[in-house]
C-alpha cells in the first residue's frame, strides 16, 4: 500500500511539474544592437568626432608627452648623482612611466579612442536599452537572444525580432524591405494594430 502511495505521489509530482513547466515555458525574442544602433540619423558623425579627438587631443597629448619625457629625462641625467635617494627614485619612476607610455603609444591611442567612442555612442544606446525593456514589457518576453547566438539553419518568427519593435518605438527609419515582411508577417508599423472600420447605423 505504501509503495502504490509513492508511486501515486511521484506520478502527481510529475504531472504538476510538466503542467507548471508548460505555464512557465518563456517567451523568447532576438535582438541585435548594431542593427538598432545604425538606424539613428546623423550617428555617422561620430566618426568624425573620433577624428578630430585623435587630431585634437590625442596627438597634441603625444606631442606633451614626449617633450615631458626629453625634459625629465635631461633634468635626471644632470642632476642625478646629486639627488636625494628617494627623489631619485621618484625621478626614475616617472621617466620609466612615460618612456612605456610612449613606447606602447599606438595601444594607448586605442584604447582611448575606444573609450571615446563608447561615450559618444552612450546616449544611443541609452536609448535603446529603455525601449527594449518596453518592448520585452508589452510583449511579455522573459528571455532575449543575441540575434548572432541563433543558428543560421534556425529561421525564428521575424515578430519576435525585438530590433524591429525598438525601431518602431523610437520612431527610427526602417528600410522598406523590412517594413515589408514585417506586414507580410502580419505585424503593423508603429506597433498600433490597424483600426477596425466604423459600424455603419443602422437605418
């Protein structure tokens, strides 16, 4: 009798569980942040920007650079011998500093306009980050996929295609062929479902 009660009991646990995992079973979209990211007007110009931040600033920055390092480094091999030891050692600190700056110039420059580049696309992708939760909260997803994560031989439902929807909702320029098989795929531009014509009265 004990062991016909287990096996009930599992049966019940199981059954519950497969229900419960059924309920729960996530709603998934794909987003892709560059395709979002190329849509807004005018984001070209941060390349010009990042131009005249390598000409502007970053050149001049190894043109200070350098003249700080000749002139340390000449002010040490004078007066070196003469030097207290611990003003010595911070001499030789900062020279070595700057001489390894300079030397790895070309990945400091990098890594700069890296940086510089993120902060320039940062409203942007501020931007994006807040529909995309507007987006995942009116359309109930639980889960987002990068869209390069998907396999090529998978083809998932292009409404679930979350970058669209943020186009949309930030009013950024689609091209046609998108907003083409999105109507074709039974969606609506501007995320409004198409009105329903007025009820004729009667008489």
């Amino acid at each position: 009798m004990k062991k016909f009660l287990l096996v009930c009991a599992v049966f019940a646990a199981g059954f519950l569980f497969s229900n419960s995992a059924k309920a729960q079973a996530p709603k998934i979209g794909y987003f892709d942040e560059q395709s979002a990211l190329v849509l807004f007007p005018g984001i070209n110009k941060i390349d010009t920007l990042i131009n005249s931040y390598r000409l502007d600033s970053l050149q001049e920055e190894y043109k200070y650079t350098v003249a700080d390092f000749q002139r340390r480094d000449s002010i040490f091999k004078k007066d070196s011998a003469t030097m207290p030891a611990k003003a010595r050692e911070m001499a030789t600190r900062e020279i070595m500093q700057l001489r390894y700056k300079l030397v790895n110039w070309q990945q400091y420059q990098q890594q700069m306009e890296e940086a510089k580049y993120e902060q320039l696309l940062q409203p942007y992708k501020q931007k994006i980050y807040e529909a995309v939760q507007a987006v995942a909260a009116e359309q109930k997803y639980t889960l987002l996929l990068k869209a390069e994560s998907i396999s090529p031989y998978l083809q998932p439902p292009l409404l679930d295609n979350v970058t669209i929807r943020v186009a949309m909702k930030l009013k950024l320029p689609l091209p046609k062929e998108y907003e083409d098989a999105w109507k074709a795929a039974g969606g609506t531009i501007g995320g409004a479902a198409p009105a329903k014509p007025a009820a004729k009265p009667k008489g």
